[in-house]
C-alpha cells in the first residue's frame, strides 16, 4: 500500500512538473528573441544540443522543438535538449529543419510567438576542432590553452596548458597550433618565452626545434603544413602592439618586418621565400595539391630619412594594405616560381588576410578589412569568398555581422568553415560555424552550443585560431610538457634554390 | 581542569572583582580583550583597506564560477575565501564575520587539543599566526593571484581541525578521515589540507604515545604517519598531476593554494627577500605540532601553589601573539591614505579626496595624483596644488608597484583616456584574475566611450554579485536611456576630457608621466580650459619650463579670466626671475610678489647650505608654494 502511494505521489509530481503546450494563446506576430541567436541557422547533424534561453519577459515559459513526427516540449527559460533527445529531433530532421515554438506566460496569459527553424544539414562536420583560449589582452598573458572540442558534445580538453611549464617571471605564451590534412599525427604549436620553441609532431613522434636562424628574420610564426609534402611554411615576423587612445578597436597588432620561409621536416632546414624588405609578407596557405603558395604581402610605408620602421608605421598604418599573392612550389628541387597577384585587395583600399584555399581547390577563403594584418581587433573585418576559377568575391553576408570576423578555416570536406568573431560583445572572440553551399556562399552561422545557454556571458577567454580535426590529439598535456622541457634541436638554414 | 576553575571561581564569591579572578578568567578577559581589539582595528582602523580588498577580489552567485574555481586544485578553498572577503564590502560587517570566524577557530583549537582555560592562550597562537598571514598583506593585494587569499588559511585550518576532531574523538574514524582528507581534501583545499593531514597525523600518534594505547595502536599511528606522507607527496603530483589537473605544473602541485607564483618563482624581483610573508604560514602547523604535543600535559600545569612558572608562560604566550600579530600588521600610512582616497573617489567626495592627502608627510605619487584630480575636479588645481604634502614616497612593498596595477585606471578613467583604463583591467584581470574594481572600470569606461555592449557583458557579469548587483543596475540604466549619461555630474569630467582625436601611443606603465605627455600634447578646442590646467599643473610638475609656458598660453587663451591661480602667478614669478629674457604682461598679485621677494631673500641668506638642509627651514614658512617644490622637492619617481 505504502508504495503504491509513493508510486502515486511521484506520477502526480512528475506530471505536474512536465511542461505542455498551452492550448489558449495569442499570437504576437513577431519571432523571440533568444540567446544565443539560434534561429533560422543551419547545423551538422553530428552537432552538440543547441542550447538557447528566451529573452523575452515572462513568468513562465514553454518551448516546443518538432521535426519530422517527434517532438519534445520544454519548460522554462532555458531550453536545453538532452543528449538524446537533440539525437532524435536532428536524425529526424536530416535535410530539413527543426521547428521552434516559443510561448510565454504574463500573469497567466499565454502568448505565442512565430516559430523559427534550425535547418539540419546532411553534410557532416570533423569530429573535433581545436582552438587556443586566451584573455582578450593586449601585452599581459597568464593561463593560456590550446584545447580540442568534441563537436557532438560539450567535452572540451587541453591540448597543452602553459602552466604545466610555465614560470615566473618569465611566463610562457603559446600560439599558432596547425595540423597536416586535419590529422593530429602532424601537428604542431610555437611556445614563446621560457622553453620556447616550435613542438613538432611528425608522425606522431613530437620534438621541439628552434626555428631561428641567423638568415632569417625571427623563428616561424603563422604556419601552414603543406597537404602533400613534409614542409611546413612560416610567415617569421617583427610584430608589436600599439593602443588606440579612442578607437572602439583597441589596439593595432603590426608588423615591423615579415618574410615566409620554408621548413623542410626531413633535413630539418629553413629557406626563405619572401623576404623582400621593401614588403611585408604573411599569412601562408597551400593549395589543396601543395603546389602552390599563397600569402599575404603589403608594401612597406615610405619612411623619411632617419625615421625607424616602427614609427613610420605607426603614423601610417591605415595605408598598410595586404593583397593575396601566390607562388608555384616545385616539390622535386624546393624551388618556387613567380608571384603571381591573385586579389588585390590594396587596389581596391581594402587589406585582406588568412588566406584559406578550399580543400576542393575551388574557393579562396579570406578575411578583409580597412587596413593592417591583424584582423580580429578591427570590427569592420569581414569574411569573404573568392572563386578561384572565375576571380569573383563575395562577402559571406550570412555569417558576417558588423563587428571583426576572422580567424577562418575549413572543414575537411569544404562544407563547413569556423571562424572567430566578436558580434557578441564586440571583445572576446567567439566560434562560428556556417554551411558553404555549392555556390560557395554561406548559411547563417551559429554558435559553437555549450551546456549552458549564459556560458559566454562568464567566460573570460577568446578563442583564438579555430582548426577542424577530423580526430582527437592523441598526446596528453603532460607529455607535450616534457618535451617542451627539453632542449630545442636548432635547424639550418639553407640558401633558396631558383627556379631553374 | 574545568571543575578547578569552578572551584576557584566558587571559593570566592564575596570577595572584590580582582580578587575573584582567576588564572581561567584572566586568560577569557585578555581573550576576549584580543578579539575585540582586533575587530576593532579592522573595523573602524583599516575599514578602507578591508573594502579595498573586496574591491580586489569577487564572487559571483552563479555555476560557471564555481566551475572555474573548482578547475584548479584548491579552487573550492579560493571560491569561500572569496564568498566571505565580500563581506568587506561593508567594512564592520566583513571584520565581524572575521572575527567571528578567528573566535571560531580559537574555540575549535582548544577543544581539539584539550587546552584548558586557565592555559586558553595558548589557542591564540595559531589565531595570530593566521590572522598576520593576512594582516601583512599591503600592496600584495594587488598581486596576489588567489581569489579568496585574504581568507584562505583561516578557512582552512578550521576545515583541517574539523577533521582532527573527528580522528581525536572518533578512533575508529581516524584512518579512513585522515586519508580522505589528504586525498580528497587536496582538491578542495589544496596544500592547507596536505599539511593539515600531516599535523593530524603526528597528532594522533602523540595521543596514542601519551594515551594507554597498546604499542599496537602505536605502531599503527607511527605507520599510518608514514602513509599520510607518502600520500602528500604522491597524490599531488602522481595522481592529480597526470589525471586531473593538466593546468598546474608539476612542481607547483603539492602547493595549491599557497602564492608560490608570487613568493617563490618571483623571488629574485625581490632583493631584499620575501621569506617573512612565508613565516606564519610556515609556522602554523608547529604551533599545531606544539599543542598536539602538549595536548593532555596542561590540566594541571601551574595549578600549584608555584604559579610563577605559569605566570611567565602566560606572559610570553601573550606578549608573543600581541608582537606577531603587532609585527605583521601593515600600518603603512600611504597605503591608508590611498585606500581612502579610493573609496572616496567611488563616492564622488572629492573634498574628502584632496583632503585625506594631508594625512601623510610623504606622499607616494598616487596620493598626489588622486589628489590634484580631486583638485582639478573641485576647480582648485591652479589654486591649492601646491598646498598638499608633496614628494615620492618609496611604496613599503618589497618589489616594484607600478600604478597601472593599482589605482592607475581611476586616474585614467577621470582623465578621460578610457581605452587605457580599459586596456589595464583587462591587463591585470588576466594576470590576477577580474576583481569588482577592474569590472566597475570597465562598465564606466566602455559606458562613457560609447560601446555599450561591452559595458553591458562587464555589467550582467556584477548583476551576479551580491553588493555590486544595485550600481550594476544603475550603470544599466544609463546604456539604455543614454542621454542621461551626459547629465550626470560624475560623468562631467571624464566626458570633458574625453573630447581629444584618436591616436596611437603607449604609456610604458607610467600612468603619470604618460598622463603628462599626454594631456600636453592635446590640443583641443572643446573645453580646452580644464585640460590646459591640468597640463600646467603637470608641466610644473615635471618642472619643465618650456612647457609650462607652453600650456601656460593655452590656458590663457581658452577665454576670459578673472584671475591667474596662486601657483600658476608663483610660477610666472618664479620663471621670469630665473629668466630675465622672459616677459610677460600676466597680471601677479601683490601678495604673490612681496611673498616671493621674502622667500628669494631668506634663501639669500642662506647661500651655500645644501639644499636638503634648507628644505626644513622653509616648509613652515613657504611648505604650500611652488617655490619649494620647485627647489626642495626633489627626485620625483613615478611608477
């Protein structure tokens, strides 16, 4: 009897707590508002639950999310899909959408407001990506990670942590990791300061080596691993920071000088490949067939006599302009042909960087501002997309919004692109995932799902350089801090071989 | 020992108050006096550095807080350190709970070690050492990078006696407490919990040697000493280190919770060393190793009819915890008089501002800079300026303080340069973690500078606290009803000064001499008056005469004047006596020019004497002029 009144009791509390759909409503002809913007976004069906809270007011709240004969009814300001039930709407909805119903409550009055849909993709996203976390900082930095997310759930892990090395007063930054085919058995990430140096992984045996040489400008930067071949190009630069006394931007990261040279992982040797010094030159891609070098390059400001190089730009930095150039590489000799302008965006007033070939060859993904290389402190950046084919560009309006994007790169297939932005509060970059049709135009991008809808109002770090893995780092934290505890192998320098 | 006291206090009911005393009263009364004074200096003596230090901390009511304190070992501990500091807030409010908490412990202290009233201060002891781990502090306020620091050993040396308790009075308990204790109290209370298990473990063996235990029990506390050892070295480092926390390194494990970035891997920032912050932390478990050892050993103790023995115990207890706690108690003047001055700059009392400037002979030079802000704010800078103590006190910490991490951002803030403001909260928040005062920078600054929805991510973040949740709100409603920001008085000056073009500068660090070059090389139309005065007042600072004729000029031109102020006319006098090329046709006072006549006179007088020597006979007479600081106040540093 005793649990047969229990079982009642609990039937009762269950019922009472499980939310339905109110059958008297008015309509308000107008969409909620939630947070994060959710709505109308296209998704991966291999994506972690999209988690969102309605923002309009209310005493109570009911969100109903169908697709395709299944359905589940939440209660409450936040909506948060389990796990299994967020399994069961996208399987549902593969190429089509799920629908949002919003309803609220004042004063037990219910109101209903215009549905909106997640569009559920067939095309699948990599299984993890990777990105560094860092304050928003300008010269400061303290506890930094470069950490890899399982994208079909909110497990996130450190990849490396400074702190497992670091020390004071010396600190340790860490930055620009970057895998070979979106494989993790070729990697790599630069460690700055104490122990510094570049922590290699070839074929899944990771050393750390010393990029500097004599005959090059400083130890490698940006990286790019070349998809075929065992090379790996490096933008080296002279960079320093300056502050805007007004500007909404902050801050302006410059370059004093940049080259690019090539490092080749077999002989453990560097080149250079641009070291005009009349030029700044930065950002190196590959072609999908590792055949052609693209990069970024700027003419350097016209400075007066006597004046040094970091003054000149800093009176002149808005007239700091990069185009998109490129140069065949010959993988037999190592030597590289001639430059060739693929987008010039100096011409047009514009100054454009990061560029990112398509894995299908076709499209050239970049991000493009006023002025200078360092993109993610401008809000006017913008991604945009060139047909390499055909020479047209376009803005990916879609996914852009009016303040910096940045930060891009592609997903494996070329379906999905990642990039960072700064819509949210103009500050802390953000992840972004946008669908790429076969046009080479983008969806309305949404936000990287966490388990909680307010995770971004409180987290105090950016992220910073996303890249797409198709697998996770196999290397724990602890073993990658051994190695940056070791001695950095020095590697030679060799002179450039021509074309002939 | 209790039913002793009872019969001393029964023998002598009839007699006078001092003749009832007893050795068990004497130690409650000189307790109790403890306490009380010390809640008293905290309350009411150091009340602005006790809201200073929740301003340099924070504590959010919300899960993603305590996800982000709980990532780290003893995360848990710096999370309720944090929740109590913010009680400062409320200065009486903070030092009651923390005292209360300090009684808190004594009481725990005497009960877990069995101490006797009439030997009651003994419990005070380790209530001293903790309360001077704190007390000591200072300037590391703003360096110590552990939230909840200020509370941190107090709370956990009452979690670690909870435990002892537990291991004293329940035997059966003892292996498996001191073990989870060791194990799992390592994540929530990082080192505290590792030395607290080794105190516990010593203890226990004592109480088993001193106790009618078999040597059985013996050996097995002397091997269960043993394991709680080996598990303080182990669990850290080999269990923790590669299984859970992949942000901490190796070395640094087995002291979670302890500022070893700050005094240990910065030691050689200091040269002068930094080993006494260490000394009460150090000695806290050998006062605990003390009392375990002379747990069960005090009942009777000086009971007999030879008190003395015990009445000089007493005395040195005593006289040992009021010097300790006397020693290491920061009283440093200027760091005072900077806290006030802070928190009357939160409370827009700039007359209280200029006037707690007069509480110190030797200003650092962020009293100065808050003050002629102060000044500048109530109209007075060209007028009194020169009127304040003056000079470039070295900062009583034994590294380098650099105002960019201090009170700094207040200074840009009011000088209108908002980005750099902005620019070091988030700098220091990144190196200390985001404190209330770095996030109420931030809301102002990116408020006034137009980018409301940043002010608005630093604004929800303090709706999540318990005390900044109300000026959270009020800074809400200015970003959405905007057009009120202009009208509200103490928006006024940082909006005037914020009326410059975009530039592209660095300030090095050096918040004044940056401000100085800054507010120099602006040359702005709109309300040029209040930026020319402080960039004569900066100009004569730097006594740069170039300069102050310079800035001199613009302020001149911004419009009519009814008159020049004091110093400006004493720097005019001053210039063009030490210039004869130089004339000018601005009108001086008659009294500025007599004053300055006897004051070149007096000098006269004294040809050859150096002037250090000099410097005291003229403050008396010519202490608020310029001329003395023109020639007397010398070697201004700024950091």
């Amino acid at each position: 009897m005793k649990n047969i009144a229990l079982l009642f009791v609990s039937a009762v509390a269950m019922l009472a707590c499980t939310p339905s759909v109110p059958s008297k409503y008015n309509a308000t002809g107008v969409a909620p508002q939630i947070h994060p913007d959710y709505a109308d976004v296209t998704v991966p069906v291999n994506i972690a639950p999209l988690v969102f809270e309605i923002s309009e007011k209310g005493d109570d709240y009911v969100t109903r999310l169908s697709a395709a004969g299944t359905e589940f009814v939440f209660g409450g300001k936040e909506v948060a899909p389990s796990q299994e039930e967020w399994g069961e709407l996208v399987a549902a909805a593969v190429g089509g959408e799920i629908k949002a119903e919003v309803f609220t409550a004042i004063n037990d009055k219910w109101r209903a407001f215009n549905a909106f849909s997640i569009k559920v993709s067939p095309d699948t996203i990599d299984a993890y990506i990777s990105y560094r976390l860092i304050p928003p900082s300008y010269v400061a930095y303290e506890r930094l990670s470069i950490s890899q997310r399982k994208l079909s759930t909110y497990e996130e892990k450190d990849i490396y942590n400074n702190m497992l090395v670091t020390a004071e007063p010396l600190g340790q930054c860490i930055n620009c990791h970057a895998y070979k085919n979106h494989r993790t058995n070729n990697m790599q990430f630069h460690v700055r300061q104490y122990k510094g140096g570049t922590v290699v992984v070839n074929n899944g045996k990771a050393v750390k080596l010393n990029l500097a040489t004599d005959s090059t400008l400083s130890a490698g930067v940006y990286p790019a691993f070349n998809p075929k071949y065992n090379v790996i190009a490096y933008s080296v630069n002279k960079t320093g920071q300056i502050f805007h006394t007004k500007h909404a931007n902050k801050v302006e990261v410059q370059d004093s000088a940049s080259d690019i040279i090539l490092f080749d992982m077999n002989n453990l040797t560097v080149t250079n490949v641009a070291n005009d010094t009349t030029k700044l030159e930065v950002f190196p891609w590959w072609s999908p067939d590792g055949r052609t070098l693209y990069y970024c390059s700027s003419h350097f400001p016209k400075r007066a006599p006597g004046q040094s190089a970091v003054d000149a730009e800093v009176r002149q930095y808005k007239t700091i302009k990069y185009s998109v150039l490129r140069r065949s590489y010959n993988p037999e000799t190592g030597a590289f042909g001639a430059v060739d302008t693929v987008f010039n965006a100096a011409k047009m007033g514009k100054s454009a960087t990061f560029p990112r070939v398509s894995p299908c060859g076709k499209y050239l993904l970049f991000a493009m501002a006023e002025y200078g290389c360092f993109h993610i402190w401008h809000q006017d950046a913008d991604l945009y997309m060139m047909n390499l084919e055909t020479g047209d560009f376009w803005p990916l309006e879609a996914a852009n919004s009016q303040y910096a994007e940045s930060y891009h790169s592609w997903n494996s297939t070329g379906r999905w692109i990642l990039f960072a932005s700064r819509r949210d509060d103009t500050n802390y970059s953000r992840l972004y995932i946008a669908h790429i049709g076969d046009d080479g135009r983008a969806e309305k991008a949404f936000l990287l799902p966490q388990q909680n809808a307010d995770f971004y109002d409180f987290f105090d770090r950016s992220y910073n350089v996303p890249e797409f893995m198709v697998e996770p780092v196999q290397i724990t934290p602890q073993e990658f801090a051994e190695v940056v505890e070791q001695d950095a192998v020095t590697v030679k320098y060799v002179s450039p071989k021509s074309e002939n | 020992m209790k039913n002793t006291d009872k019969k001393d206090v029964a023998a002598a009911p009839a007699k006078g108050f001092f003749a009832t005393l007893t050795a068990a009263k004497v130690s409650k009364i000189v307790v109790a006096v403890f306490f009380v004074a010390v809640w008293a200096l905290l309350a009411f003596g150091e009340g602005a550095t006790l809201f200073r230090v929740a301003e340099q901390s924070l504590f959010l009511y919300n899960g993603h807080f305590l996800r982000e304190a709980m990532a780290l070992p003893a995360g848990f501990l710096s999370y309720i350190g944090a929740f109590f500091i913010q009680f400062f807030y409320y200065p009486v409010l903070g030092a009651t709970v923390y005292v209360a908490l300090l009684a808190a412990l004594y009481l725990l202290t005497k009960k877990v070690f069995d101490i006797p009233a009439r030997w009651s201060l003994l419990a005070l002891l380790p209530v001293a050492l903790v309360l001077a781990y704190s007390t000591q502090l200072g300037y590391w306020i703003f360096y110590i990078k552990i939230q909840g620091f200020y509370y941190m050993a107090l709370l956990s040396t009452l979690a670690s006696l909870l435990v002892a308790w537990v291991c004293l009075k329940y035997k059966a308990l003892y292996a498996p407490a001191v073990i989870l204790w060791a194990v799992g109290g390592y994540m929530l209370f990082g080192a505290y919990a590792l030395g607290g298990a080794v105190v516990i473990a010593v203890a226990s063996l004592v109480d088993r040697i001193k106790g009618r235990y078999g040597p059985l029990y013996v050996v097995s506390a002397a091997l269960m000493l043993v394991a709680v050892c080996v598990l303080v070295y182990a669990v850290p480092q080999g269990m923790y280190h590669y299984n859970i926390y992949s942000n901490t390194m190796l070395s640094h494990m087995p002291f979670a919770g302890l500022p070893v970035h700050q005094w240990v891997d910065n030691v050689e920032m200091y040269p002068n060393g930094i080993f006494e912050y260490w000394l009460p932390i150090a000695l806290l478990p050998v006062a605990y190793l003390l009392l375990a050892l002379l747990r069960g050993s005090l009942a009777d103790s000086g009971s007999g009819k030879k008190c003395w023995p015990y009445a000089v115990a007493q005395v040195v207890v005593a006289a040992c915890v009021v010097a300790f706690t006397a020693v290491y108690w920061y009283g440093d003047v200027n760091f005072d008089v900077e806290n006030k001055q802070n928190k009357a700059m939160w409370d827009e009392d700039w007359e209280a501002v200029a006037a707690y400037a007069m509480d110190s002979k030797l200003p650092t030079r962020q009293i100065v800079l808050n003050k002629n802000m102060a000044l500048l704010k109530l109209g007075r800078l060209g007028e009194d300026a020169f009127k304040y103590p003056d000079g470039s006190s070295d900062i009583a910490h034994p590294g380098v303080v650099h105002l960019t991490q201090t009170g700094g951002m207040m200074n840009y803030y009011q000088y209108g340069k908002f980005n750099f403001c902005y620019r070091w909260c988030i700098e220091n928040a990144v190196e200390y973690g985001w404190r209330a005062e770095y996030l109420k920078h931030a809301v102002r600054c990116m408020l006034l500078s137009g980018q409301h929805k940043l002010a608005m991510r630093y604004i929800n973040i303090l709706k999540e606290t318990l005390f900044y949740r109300s000026w959270a709100c009020e800074m809400e409603e200015y970003v959405n009803e905007p057009q009120k920001i202009s009208k509200q008085e103490e928006f006024r000056m940082p909006l005037l000064m914020y009326k410059y073009p975009d530039a592209l500068e660095l300030d090095d660090s050096y918040v004044e001499v940056y401000l100085s070059k800054s507010l120099s090389n602006i040359h702005t139309k709109e309300d040029a008056r209040l930026y020319a005065e402080a960039a004569v007042v900066f100009a004569l600072v730097r006594k740069d005469v170039n300069l102050f004729w310079d800035t001199m000029s613009r302020y001149i031109n911004k419009g009519k004047l009814t008159r020049v102020p004091h110093h400006f006319q004493e720097a005019i006098i001053l210039f063009t006596n030490l210039n004869k090329d130089i004339t000018t046709n601005i009108p001086i006072d008659f009294k500025v020019k007599s004053r300055f006549e006897s004051f070149i006179s007096e000098v006269k007088k004294l040809k050859g004497m150096k002037e250090e020597e000099m410097a005291p006979l003229f403050i008396e007479e010519y202490g608020d002029t310029y001329w003395y600081f023109y020639f007397f106040v010398r070697n201004i540093k700024t950091n």
